[in-house]
C-alpha cells in the first residue's frame, strides 16, 4: 500500500509531428482559384517539442481509488506509463510512498499494470499466466553479515544504470534543436549526475534475491483466484475464456504481485456493455478488499463516475480538475469540465449579466431578459456584480430545466423556446428546443412524457441554484460553491 506524489511532472516527446503551413501547396491552391478554401493546406513537419504532460501535481493518499478520464491524446496513459516507470519522465518529481522512483525501473516500483489488451499467454493455463511474473521474480533478501547486520555495499548495477541513462540524455542534446527541450534535458542531466556521484560514493543497503517457494506461489494463486471467482478456470486456456474471465486472469496476474499501486489503463474497453458494467463493479469490490491505492484510466465519464473517489479530468495534457465525482459534477471549475462530465452534455447560452437590486437580469440570445434571484444561485465573483454588463456563458444541465409554471412569463424567469426534436427514451423525455431559429438546439430532460410536437412554443424555467457562470474568454467558473450572494 502506498501513497503517490508527482510534483510538476512533465512529458515531452521529441520527434512529434506536427503540422504547419506550406506555402508551395498554399500557392498551388491559389492558381487552382481554390481561394475560398478556408483550411490551410499542411505539410507534416518533426519537430522535438511536443509536451504530453504539463505540470501534472497531484498528491494521492493510500487506498485511494483515482480516475484519470479525459479525450483521446489528453496525456492519461503517458502519465500511468511514467507512474509504472514504461515512460521516462522528463521533467518534475514522482515519489511512491516517500520514495523518488523517477530512476526507479518498473519492476522495483511495487506497481503492477493491466492494460486493455491484456496479453496472456495462449498456450498456458489461467493458472501458469498468473503464476508466471511469480516464477521468473526473485524477491529481495536483505544481505546479512554472520552477526546478523545489514550489509551496505556500492551498488554497481545501480551505477550502471544511471550511466546508461546519461548518455541517452547526452545523445538527445545533440540530437534536439529545441531550446526548452534542450533546457529540460539539460536538468535532468544535472539531476542524473547528482545521482551518479551519490551512489559512487555512498554505500547503500544489499540485497541477494531469491525465487519464491513453490507453496508460496500456489498460495497466492488461490487467494487471487479466490477473490476474482475464477477457481474453476485454472486450468483452462485463454482460448476457452470469455473476454471477461481473461480480464480477470489478468487481474490475477496483477493481484498475486502484491503491488502497492494498481494501475489500469482502459482495461474493460475491449469489452461489450453489460460485461464492461458487470467488471467495473468487480473492480470496485476488489478495490475495497485489497484496500490498495488504485490509478485507473478511461475515456468513459460513466466509469470515471461510478468508480473513482476522485477524478482527475485532463485536457491536452494538463489537468483541468481533480474532485469527487459529485463535486465535479456540482461544481465544475471550467466550461471544459462542465462540458466533459454529465450525460446529456450541459446546455451552455451566452448571456450578458448585469446585477439589478436582488436580481441577476440576464439577457438571452432571443432578446429575452430573465431574472434570476441572486439569493437562489450560488456566490458569483464580486467583479461580475458591479452593476455593469458582463459577457458569460450560462451553463445548466437539462435535468435542471423544467416546463415554466403559469405566472413565470410575468416573474420574468421563463424563457421561450421553440421545440426542434423530441426523443422519448421511456425513463426520460429530451426535448431539443431552440430560442433563435438557426439554432443551437438545448436539451431539456423531463421525467414526464408529453404530447408536445415539433415547432410548440414552450416555456423553460431553470433551477437557480442549478446555474453555471462561466467567463467568456476564461472559460472559467465565476462561481463558488455556497448558494446565495451576499
Ligand atoms: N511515443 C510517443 N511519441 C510521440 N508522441 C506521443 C507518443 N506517445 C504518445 N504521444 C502523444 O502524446 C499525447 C498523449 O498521448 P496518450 O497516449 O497519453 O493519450 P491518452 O489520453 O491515453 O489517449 P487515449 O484515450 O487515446 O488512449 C498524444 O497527443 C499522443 O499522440
Ligand atoms: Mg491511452
């Protein structure tokens, strides 16, 4: 069991490429009178400067169970990979119960990692692939002299190890035009030099290692295959398992290692529907049995909801926040978050805010000025409520619309809108409707079924304390998390 921390963790790829204008194709575009074009045509260009992971701080307590989630190319298994000790990582500090691991190889980390693909092997029984990494691993033994002492020693491998690294860093300085990534590499050079003479110099504890014992093995197998469920599969192929059953075998593989981090990365993508659901609860279950501190990835919000007790949501390789699942959902940070978490996706309406007396006039795209009550939303940053207009976006999500009650016209909290579509899902009615003709449509998510059609008019009121204020430019949230406005 262990805690994590990673301290301004970066990554940077060299040799990513990247896109940029090309002004041959650009002028042959021109003589082909392709003038309304509006993409710019690109050419693929290498260049050594492409940051996967910026700034990535986190502090994770023992046991706990974090999501990170985000789209495609956000960073989330390049920072799992750094955290397993698969990526180099470039620039910060990580440290795994109060050690720094950055030169740490994987396989002293204490970690184990199952990924989507899970990777048995075919020709071996469920229970020759867990007990595999078991067989091959040899367990550290403190070396003892005959009164019983630790022995300290001058780690020779270690040494070894650093140099190896050093010149792979050397070899990239020359290699790399790009002056921050220069300026990185030229820190971790320092950094691994550091290493080097400490580790030349100072004699550190030694070790023999040993293979387990035969019991010892079979012991752990049948604990990991008691937990998963999965006794009656040991001897059965991968071949004759459901994708299900061999992602618990992989499971198991991970389990019986003893890590003091799991992390998974997507390990139920390759699942359909109702397994994924059946194997995020297992995943749950065996979280909370092993009490173990779990790092798992994913794409799909749901999961990230239902499983983590927090959530880090990134974004082309910066986080954007790290809550509880509630709190993200409650209190988004930004338009991105807001936006990311929550099915459907929130509604967002540019509006212009002006503080009016105990009233927010809000003023839509239709022309329509509601009013909202100030002591209904929750705090709004004080610049916003000088008595001037501000541009912002309104974000609310369609469970937090309803019908307008009679009298909302005249109070001024209703707004109209016209219905575009409506999807009748049995549990829920979606209505898409509009306030200008052209659109967006917004989606307003009601419990009832109705008898409206396309082209009613229909009134919308919103929960107040329901609202979302994002700057414009910002995207930040303006709000903070208490309900009413002193
Ligand atoms: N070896 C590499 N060399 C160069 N760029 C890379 C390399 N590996 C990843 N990248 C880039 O780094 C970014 C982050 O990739 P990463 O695999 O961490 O994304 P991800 O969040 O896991 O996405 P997905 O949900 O698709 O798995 C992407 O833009 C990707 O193209
Ligand atoms: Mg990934």
């Amino acid at each position: 069991m262990a805690g994590l921390s990673l301290k301004h963790v970066y990554k940077v790829y060299s040799g990513r490429k990247t896109t940029t204008k090309n002004p041959v194709k650009l002028l042959i575009n021109q003589i082909k009178k392709k003038k309304n074009t509006t993409r710019t045509p690109t050419v693929e260009k290498r260049s050594g400067d492409f940051v996967a992971v910026k700034d990535f701080n986190m502090e994770i307590e023992d046991g706990e169970f974090i999501v990170f989630v985000g789209p495609s190319g956000c960073g989330k298994s390049t920072t799992i990979r750094m955290i397993a000790g698969l990526e180099d990582i470039s620039k910060g500090e990580l440290f795994i119960d109060g050690r720094l691991v950055n030169d740490v190889a994987p396989k002293d980390r204490d970690i184990a990692m199952v990924f989507q693909n899970y990777a048995l092997y075919p020709h071996m029984s469920a229970q020759k692939n867990i007990e595999f990494a078991l067989k091959l691993r040899k367990i550290p033994v403190e070396k003892k002299d005959k009164d019983g002492n630790p022995v300290f020693a001058i780690d020779k491998k270690k040494i070894k190890d650093i140099k190896e690294k050093i010149r792979t860093v050397e070899f990239d300085l020359e290699e790399y035009e790009d002056e921050e990534y220069k300026q990185i590499l030229t820190e971790r050079k320092a950094a691994l030099e550091k290493d080097l003479k400490y580790y030349s110099e100072t004699p550190v504890q030694a070790y023999s290692y040993k293979h387990m014992k035969k019991d010892e093995i079979a012991a752990k197998v049948q604990w990991a295959a008691k937990i998963l469920g999965i006794e009656e599969l040991l001897d059965n192929k991968p071949a004759e398992m459901s994708g299900g059953q061999r992602q618990r075998i992989a499971l198991g593989r991970a389990m019986v290692r003893g890590p003091k981090v799991f992390l998974l990365d997507e390990p139920l993508s390759n699942l359909d529907a109702k397994l994924r659901t059946s194997m995020r609860m297992e995943i749950v279950k065996l979280h909370k049995e092993l009490k173990t501190t779990f790092i798992y990835v994913t794409h799909d919000q749901i999961e990230a909801m239902t499983m983590g007790t927090r959530i880090v949501v990134m974004k082309l390789g910066v986080i954007q926040q790290i809550d509880t699942p509630t709190n993200l959902y409650d209190f988004p940070e930004n338009k991105f978050v807001a936006g990311f978490i929550g099915t459907p996706q929130m509604n967002f309406f540019d509006v212009s805010i002006k503080k009016a007396g105990t009233k927010l006039q809000t003023t839509f795209a239709n022309g329509q000025t509601l009013n909202f009550s100030l002591g209904n939303l929750r705090g709004i940053d004080k610049a916003y409520l000088d008595g001037n207009s501000h541009e912002v976006t309104l974000g609310i999500r369609g469970e937090h619309i309803s019908f307008a009650q009679d009298g909302a016209i005249n109070n001024k909290t209703a707004l109209n809108t016209t219905l575009n579509v409506k999807e009748v899902l049995g549990n829920i009615t979606q209505l898409f409707v509009r306030i200008t003709a052209d659109g967006p449509d917004y989606i307003v998510s009601v419990p009832e079924r109705n008898d409206y059609a396309s082209g009613d008019k229909i009134s919308i009121a919103f929960k107040e304390s329901s609202i979302h204020l994002f700057d414009r430019e910002t995207e930040l949230s303006i709000m903070n998390r208490e309900i009413g406005n002193k």
